[in-house]
C-alpha cells in the first residue's frame, strides 16, 4: 500500500488525514464544503455542535506547538468531543519507550482519535499504519513532508475569495524546500486543477525536482508575482536565518520580502496568505501583513472549521468502535 | 478615552474588567451581588450553571501562575465554558510574533473572553484597546497596575463578615508599593465608602502619592492596627527580601509580621486576609494564619464566585457575537 | 487511626483509596464488579456516563508522569467530571508555600476529588488526614509505598482470564524492594485468597521481610516461573541499571529478562503482566512483550475501566457535599 493510499478505506472514503497526496478532487471539495457548513457554528451563541460527543481527541505533540494545538483542540471541543493533551517531549519516550508502545498504550484507552505532530516526516503515515482500525489519525505537521489540514484552510480562504480554482494563479514564495506547508498546498493546487501554480524563491530554498510537482520555478519575486490572483508567503524558519543558505534576514527581506510595490504587480484584486507566525519585515512589509489584501487572519478562523471538518468526515466513515473490539 | 473608561460600554456597562480606577459604585456591588448568587452553584451536587455554554475562554498567561489560572478555569466551566490554556511564555510570542500579531491569531478562532495575566502593567488594557469587539478581557493581575477580581474577593469577603463598608476601619500591611493587590483594594474601598483606609510598611514599601490614593499612612504596624476591623495583610516577594529595600525576612517578620499580640490592638471581632500564598513566619505568624480570625480560605471560595460572576456580567453586557462578523 | 483506616468510614466503606493494605475482600470485589459494568461505556458511542457530572476532579501531581495523569483525567472526563491538571513541581510549592496550605488553597475551590502521584511515601495518606471531609483522596502512586489503582487493574485483568484467585500461582518478578506496584499486588493477592504469591529477583532486589508479606522467594527465575499462571514483570527502574545494586542492564536480563524459552516452564496458559513502559530486552525480551501470552494493553483498557469504578464508588460513598460546609 502506497503511503497516500493508508488514508483511505477499501470504497476510497477518508479515514485518516496524512496527506493530500493520493486524494482525489472529491475528497478535497467534501472537506471544503463540510468546513462550509461548520464554519457557522462559531458564529452561533451556542459555538458548539454533539457530533463528536463521548468520543476522545488525543494531541499526540513530539513536537511543541501551542498555537496548532490550541486549534485542534478548538475544533475537537466545538464538535463536543473530550480533548487529551499529551506531549510526549515531555512523556513517557524519555523513559526509553519505543514510539509504537506509546501509541499502543494510549490506544488501549479506547480513544478515538490521534492528531500527531512530529518532527520527522512519515511519522503520522507510520502511526496511522499500526494503530487498531477503531483510531483515526490526523496529521498536524510531520517533518519536512506535509500539513494537509493547513494546505485544506488555504484552499477554503482561497476558493472563498475566488471561486472555481482553474482559472487562478497562484505564488507560493519563499522556503519551499523545508516547508511541509508549501509541499501540502502544491499538491491540493494541482489536485483542484489550479491554472498555474508558481514557486518562488532563492535557489538554495528550493526543490531540485520542481517540474516533477506541477509547478513553475521563479527565481525572480518580481517575475513570480506578475499577475497571480494568490500569493501563499511562506514562514522563514529562524534557524535558516543565520545559517548557510541564507546570506542574513535583511537581505533577504531585500530579494523576496512582500512590499506593497511587489504586491502592485500581482492582478488588482490578489490575496496574500501566511500560515503564521509572522516574522515581519522578514518575509512581509507591515504595511501588507496589516493591509487590505492580506486574508491571514480568515486563515485561521478557515482553520478551525476545516479541522472540524475533517474530524467528522474521518470520524464518520468508520464502523461503530464496537466492532473492533474483541 | 481614558485606560479606566474603555472598560465600559457607551451606555456605562462592564464589557471588560481591567481596573476597579473608573469603576462606580454600582458596579462594584453588581458584581458582589452576583457572586452571591453565584455562590451557591459549588454548594449544588451537580456544581454547574449553563451560563457560558457554547462559550469559549482561553487563558492567556504571560506570567506562569498554576493557582490563578486554576480559579479562572474552575469558575468558567462552572458556567459550562470551554476552556483553553495557553502559556505564552512557552508559545509563539517566543518566534518572533509580536504581541498583537498573537492576540488577533486567537482572536480570529472566534473565542469569546482572554483572561490575562501579564507581567507588564497596562498589557490587559493594551490588549482590551486592540481585540475584536465581541471579546471580553479580564485582567489575572497585570505587573504592579491591578488585579481587579482579587480586590472584588476581598470585598465579598468584608462584606460577608462586616455588612456596609462606611463605618469600617481597613488596614492594609506590608509591600504596598509593588502589589497590584493593594493599588486594586485601595480603589474597591475608596469606592465602596468605606470609612477609613491605611497602608502600613516601612518606607522603603509604601508609595510616595499615597495621600492621592485616600488612604492614611503608617509606618508603625501597633499604631496602624489600631481599632481596625479588617487586615489585609500582602504577600512579600521573595525577591525583595533579599534586595535592598529590606534588611531580611525575619527583621521584617519582627517589625510588620502579624502576631496575635499585634492583632489584640485590632478591633475584637477583626478579620484577616491574605491573597496566598503565605509565607508563614514572615508576613504573619502560623498561629494567626491558623486562628479564628483569619478568613483567608474564604476568600478563596469566594474568588471562584467573583470570577464566575464577573464573566456572567461582561459576556451577558456584549451584543450577539454574531452581529460583530462581517 | 491506623493508616489503612483512615480510607474507610465508620461504618467500612470506602471514602479514599490510599492503600490495598487493611482493606477486606469485599472492598476489592466491589472495584473489580463495578469496573467490569463501566469497562462497557468505552464500548459504546458515546463514551460517557453522567455519574459525576458537576463534580470537579483534581490531578495533582508532584512527580510528573504524563501517562498515569492521562489515565486519570480520561476516567474522570468519561463519568462527566470536570478536570483540573495541577502540576505542583511548578506550581506554587515553589513560592515556599507549605504542601498543606496548597492543599487547603485547591479544597477551598470546593472541589469534590484529589488524584495525588508524590515521590513522598505516605503523602497521599498525608493529604487525605488533612482534606475538608467533602474531598475523596485517590493514590495515583506515593514513593514506595503504594499504587492501589494500578493494583486493581492488574487483579481485574487475572480475574478476566482466570477467574477465581484460590487457584492460581502467581510470581512478581523485579525489583520488588523499590517497587509500589509490587506491594499493593501483594497486598491485593493475599486479600483475594491467592493460592501461592511468588515474588522472584536478585537479593539485592528483593525485601527483607519477605516473609511476612505472605509471599514465597525465589532468587532463581527458572525455579520461580514453574506452574506459575500469572507472571507479573515490574519495571527496572533505569537509575537502577547503573547503579550498586545491580551489574548492568544486559546482566539482569540473562539473569531475570523474560523469554520465551522461561515462560514455557510456567502453565500453558499462563498470562503475563507489566505495568509499562516496558524496556524491551531488559525485563523482557520483545517476543514475550508482543506474544500471545502478554495481557499489557489489556492492563490499560482495565485501569480505565477501575479509575471509574473507584471514582464512582468513593464519591457516591459520601454524604451530600452541601452538608459539609459551614
């Protein structure tokens, strides 16, 4: 089984969230469409819906992220589910436990789903392929290689501002190389059947098999931006900053900071996302991150309602627990 | 618009509690009337009032405090909230994201209330001046500035022991000068009338303006106990015990700790409180801490009420949040 | 009041659950009855029962152990409770506040159960003398001493495959002097009727007064696995492995490591136990640990299924709260 074939079931229905890799337009547009849906809960006085009530959300964190977690956990409460937190940084791996007896073990709690952050990537494929048949497993981040439910929010901010995705252009500008966000949002581009869809960005901060993903390569901020409806601005890890593939933050805020002028070349009506947080006067100018034309803040209210959406829609393709009981 | 006024509506209703500075008296026994109400709820066998249901709090604590942050999660879910913790001293503010940029980011995942904690005076009200108009900010005690639900706690606990507080006599003993603790008592009192208020501590502890704050001065703890019905005695901080401004915990303990032989020059029936924790043998001798007349668990429980009372009051003044989305 | 007592009421049901020592057979047999009726509500789709709703439900955990604090907030949140996670290593302990004046601090939020883990032996007995009469004290392991919970569930996973104890040989293989799981199953044996309770190590390892806990010794693992039909594997504690009392890692387990070649002298049928995390190849070998005699996640399931019970028994032991307060 290929890894972006574990995630769905025997009749091609959801049943973990790994990827976006392998996932068919259908999938992707029942995610956007059902985060459609709950997003009206939040508006309501009563923010909360019993979809998921008496089941167990478990944060499986090896990787600390207040923010990501604060947004599952949102998400899992909303939908009315109990929320575990576990970091495991911090947990019962220091006591020379193998990963797999960690999962075992919390999975005989009988919970219900894992949402798993992890530094290396494959390691919620990995996850996902040895836990019992009762537990779904989302990824919130593995590594270098994929953040699907970031890439599905963009997707929602996207197609809310601009309709049907064919006709787009769209710019992901900066780190593509290490950005498990970049890769997620790159293949949801293409599976929605985006016009044309550009990486821009330093040499040494890009894939050397662009053309393999679908994509057009830009060197140039100026040439990537001419005339895209979206621009998807990328974090700049700090770590990078003063490392060797980066000669300093300033100078590259100088190459391929958003300013407003840049932006004035992209089409007159272009959206700017980032996935947060924001190292300003690094990959962006205040004036845009503060500006009309950024949706960075719609990304993660779109956040928490595609979360939900992807809680129920794995959560309801599978049988009854009781089944997997022996 | 004044740091005091922002914390109203238009037509003079709570919408945030930063300060008791600004507040009327009105105000004040409103919230002391509703935690009387409120009370009751923990008295229940089924400790829970659906006031808050469907409602998101997030406490968003700068300044690590188990004990604070603990009564604001217990008095929210009494009101069946949904609660999220988040540390930001462990969180994203630690890459790079400015203050503001955190704010709005939790902000857009359509909370209802930030209880914050923050080590720098005016962060509350910075962040109540800032936030989304369907937000509600509680100030958990911000620098030396004020800690408005501890000073509404001690005045439900004066008034349940001593009625009106016009004819009352109130001391407040020790590190005055840098606790947000009593800037807080000091406004509560003023503005419930009450008869006469005193600081006693050393110079060195007491603030300069202190006749602008309506309070008399004493720097003679025997003189300043006099006849007193209530002493609200302040916690010490254990970095000042070894500065300059204080010779050493047990000269202090031998000229402004209370004892029961200090206590004997009160009124009879006096109380005392202590916001906690106590150093025993310092700010007070373990036998008064110990002894009938002190009422410092009391204010406690009552803190859970107060808290429950002031969230009731602050989300019940704010419009249907829906009306605040575009 | 010896320190087996104080867990009982006058009239010898359970208000606390400290220790196994003391209690009668009817004690344990109502926990295991009663766990077996609520390891169904995991079963089911909604995975909850209303038992403690509007209770409030305290972790406070002096010695940090995310998976036994996980244990226990899932059982509670599964009876409805509402949880409080209250780590003391970072809490106010640190403000040079007495372990009571925490105590009487977190009661005073009138909450209903203590779930204590301290490094202390006799802490939770400690706490539990001193507790408002309205609070339950559950022992989620103090030092040496006792681990009650994790007791019961291993005699809930002996009774689900074995059924009577009057039958069976069991041996505790380990470094039982060090160990409080070792204790309470001895305790929990011996209340049931066990027919023999073997306890197997290096001298080093093993009590002194052996004898007087009812047990038999063996320094030999062959001689000690024989007809055994349940093993139980304690953990090595690792700060053991490269201390005086024992070679090395490697050593103990050529000596005492479980094999599949050693379980074949015990009954056919024989089970075996470990109360995790397990260090693979040093108490045993990984075949054993993923064979089809291992009952170790099983453990797991059932301990949810006893935190339940003990919870649902102890509170619904006590009188109406309201009763309790002044």
């Amino acid at each position: 089984m290929t890894p972006a074939m574990i995630q769905l079931s025997a009749d091609g229905r959801l049943q973990h969230f790994l990827t976006i890799e392998g996932l068919q337009r259908k999938h992707l547009i029942e995610i956007l469409d059902t985060a459609e849906t709950l997003s009206g809960v939040a508006e309501r006085r009563v923010k909360k819906v019993p979809t998921l009530h008496g089941k167990t959300v478990v944060n499986l964190f090896f990787e600390n992220s207040t923010r990501t977690r604060t947004t599952f956990e949102l998400a899992a409460k909303r939908l009315s589910a109990d929320v575990l937190n576990v970091n495991i940084a911090t947990s019962s791996t220091n006591k020379g436990e193998t990963l797999l007896d960690t999962i075992r073990n919390i999975e005989a709690m009988q919970v219900d789903m894992f949402v798993v952050r992890h530094a290396v990537s494959g390691a919620a494929e990995f996850i996902a392929r040895h836990v019992a048949p009762h537990i779904a497993v989302l990824n919130a981040g593995d590594g270098r290689h994929a953040h699907p439910t970031q890439a599905m929010l963009d997707m929602m901010t996207i197609r809310r501002h601009k309709g049907e995705f064919a006709n787009l252009r769209v710019a992901i500008v900066g780190d593509v190389l290490h950005s498990r966000v970049a890769r997620s949002n790159i293949h949801a581009l293409n599976v929605l059947g985006t016009g044309e869809v550009r990486i821009v960005g330093p040499k040494t901060l890009l894939p050397a098999d662009a053309e393999g993903l679908g994509v057009h390569v830009y060197h140039d901020l100026a040439h990537g931006l001419r005339d895209v409806d979206v621009v998807i601005m990328l974090r700049l890890q700090r770590e990078r900053m003063s490392g060797a593939l980066l000669p300093s933050a300033a100078e590259y805020f100088q190459q391929y900071g958003l300013t407003e002028e840049r932006l004035a070349l992209a089409a007159p009506d272009a959206i700017v996302l980032h996935p947060g947080p924001i190292n300003r006067g690094v990959e962006m100018d205040s004036a845009v991150v503060d500006g009309p034309r950024a949706v960075i803040l719609e990304q993660v209210t779109n956040g928490i309602a595609v979360r939900m959406a992807v809680m129920s829609i794995v959560l309801g393709n599978r049988a009854h627990p009781q089944e997997d009981f022996a």
